[in-house]
C-alpha cells in the first residue's frame, strides 16, 4: 500500500532525537517527553522483537517513566517493514495528538525515521507476505547469502553494488521492487527529494567517534554483563533462531554461534564491537545526510545539560 500523499495534520510536530547507537538518543528521548509533555515512540528495527531486549538496549519497562510504542510488536523471526513501521508510526503520532500530548520519535534506524516523517510510498513488495521474500529466504537458506547477491548482481548490478553481500533483507527488498518495476539503487538515490509530509524537528546527537568507540565496548560489556548471553539461549530455546542468527541481529547472531561452539565467547564480544562500530559509522552517515537534523554535542555525561541543548535546539526549530 502506497504512504499517505497528503501532510499529517499534528498540533504540535513530531519532536525527532537521532544519532548512532550509544549516543544516549534512549534516555534523551524520555527525558525530552517529560519535559513537553510527551509520549516516546521507538524507531529500531531491531527494538520491534519480543524478547530481544539487552542486546538491543531496550529501555527497562521499570525505567520507562513515560508510555513507549514501538516495542515488543512481532517475534523474532517474523518479517517487519519499514512499510509497516510507517503506518504504526503515523497512527501513534495521531492518537498522541489527539490526547494533547507529543509524540518524540526516538531514532537510531535511520530508514525507519526518514518513513515515519517523509512521503515515502512503498510499492506492495515492501509488505510482509510475497512469494518473492519467501523464494529469496529459501535461496539463502539453502545455497547461501552470497548466491542470493550473486543473483541480484546479475539482474541489478547498480543496486547490488550498494548492499552487502551479507545483507539478506536488502538483497531481498531489491528483488521485490525488481518485481513492482524499480530500483533499489534509484530508489535510493531519490531519498533527499521526498517531501516531508510530517511535521517534525530533528535533533541530532553528536559524539566524538573515540568517545562513541569507548561507549559502545563498554556498553557491550554491560550487556552480557546484564545477561544477554542467557537472553540468547532463552530465545533459542524457544524456536527464534532465525531471528536471533539473521545478519542483522548484532550482538545475538555472535553470541548465538558461541552457544553453538563454533567460537569462544570472548571472541563473540568482540565480534560484536567490530559489528557495533560499522553499524555506528553507517548510522553517522546516513543521518548526516539530512539538513533539517540540528546537533547538539552529546559528549558528555551530563543529562541535564543534554536536555537543555536538546530543548533550545526545538525551540530554535520551531522559531
């Protein structure tokens, strides 16, 4: 189903806080809602898994001092979309508004915002059920993910220059818009001309990449310090291994093949690390991209001081 053409009509705009992982945009997000009177919704395409909740860093259901939508939607394993995101989205931003209250989109997918705010319109691929996602999941189950980009590489060379190899569901995305007459790669390409259909304010956290290195190691010593190694096992034993193994499951598929034997432990965290800081860098990135974002320096450990810079910076945007 096509995005909504027409502008959503808020009373107040969507209040965006955005930056890579380890940034703090979490606890920024709440804080921000506290102070405007606001309800926070989740823009992570890994937060929408039950279950799933350390090695994504969730916020505690005990630390949540303001509602959170966008957590807890689907099991692992079970396919969610950008496209679906979307609609949530836009029905949490009503239904807040409609209460008097304001939405703040706490984002780290960076896809996941961009088609939350903007007039992005997904062609019927993009949806769960198609028999193209259910023959290139039997493809890279069988013969690997590499014949699956092989294969991309042969109809759509431009789009499979852009994705890795590894990346199953976006090889698995370019084959759908193969399907609906388009391009990943065009497609792509025309992410700065779509409208804003939502109104929103960006606010951007900027960290020190050697600061957000050292944030994002010790983070993942915290995890499997909180247990996100019997997390794994628990999701494995109950039937979620292609959600806890798929190639966008950082900090699950590493542990997950540690219980299996096939590496120590220790080496499953630094794998994770590795993984952590591409994804930061690919997060870093892609936000940049987006002129509308205002940033604020969020190196330091003061929350107090963060929430000023991030509340003078919407009143700054809205001004």
């Amino acid at each position: 189903m096509a995005a909504e053409p027409a502008a959503l009509a808020l009373r107040a705009p969507v209040a965006c806080i955005v930056g890579p992982t380890a940034s703090g945009k979490t606890d920024l997000a709440q804080a921000v809602a506290l102070a405007l009177g606001g309800e926070v919704v989740s823009a992570d395409s890994m937060q929408v898994y039950r279950g799933m909740d350390i090695g994504t860093g969730k916020i505690p259901l005990a630390e949540r001092l303001v509602p959170h939508h966008g957590l807890d939607l689907v099991d692992p394993g079970q396919p969610f979309s950008a496209a679906l995101f979307q609609r949530y989205a836009r029905d949490r931003f009503r239904e807040i508004d409609a209460r008097g209250l304001r939405s703040v989109l706490a984002g780290g997918t960076g896809f996941y915002v961009r088609a939350a705010i903007d007039g992005y319109e997904f062609p019927a691929g993009e949806q769960v059920d198609n028999p193209v996602r259910k023959r290139c999941a039997r493809i890279a189950e069988q013969k690997g993910a590499e014949a699956l980009w092989q294969m991309l590489s042969e109809r759509d060379p431009a789009s499979a220059a852009i994705i890795p190899a590894a990346d199953v569901k976006r090889v698995t995305r370019a084959f759908e818009l193969l399907d609906e007459g388009c391009s990943y790669a065009e497609q792509r390409a025309r992410l700065s001309t779509i409208p804003q259909v939502v109104p929103a304010l960006f606010v951007g956290l900027a960290v020190d990449p050697d600061v957000l290195r050292a944030r994002i190691d010790a983070r993942v010593d915290a995890m499997v310090e909180a247990g996100l190694v019997d997390e794994v096992a628990g999701l494995l034993e109950r039937g979620f291994r292609e959600g806890v193994t798929a190639p966008q499951a950082i900090g699950y598929k590493e542990i997950a093949a540690a219980l299996d034997g096939e590496a120590t432990l220790s080496e499953a965290v630094r794998r994770i690390k590795v993984a952590t800081h591409r994804y930061a860098k690919r997060q870093r990135t892609w936000f940049r991209k987006d002129a509308r974002i205002r940033w604020i320096d969020a190196n330091d450990d003061d929350p107090g001081a963060l929430l000023d810079r991030a509340l003078d910076a919407l009143a700054k945007g809205a001004s």
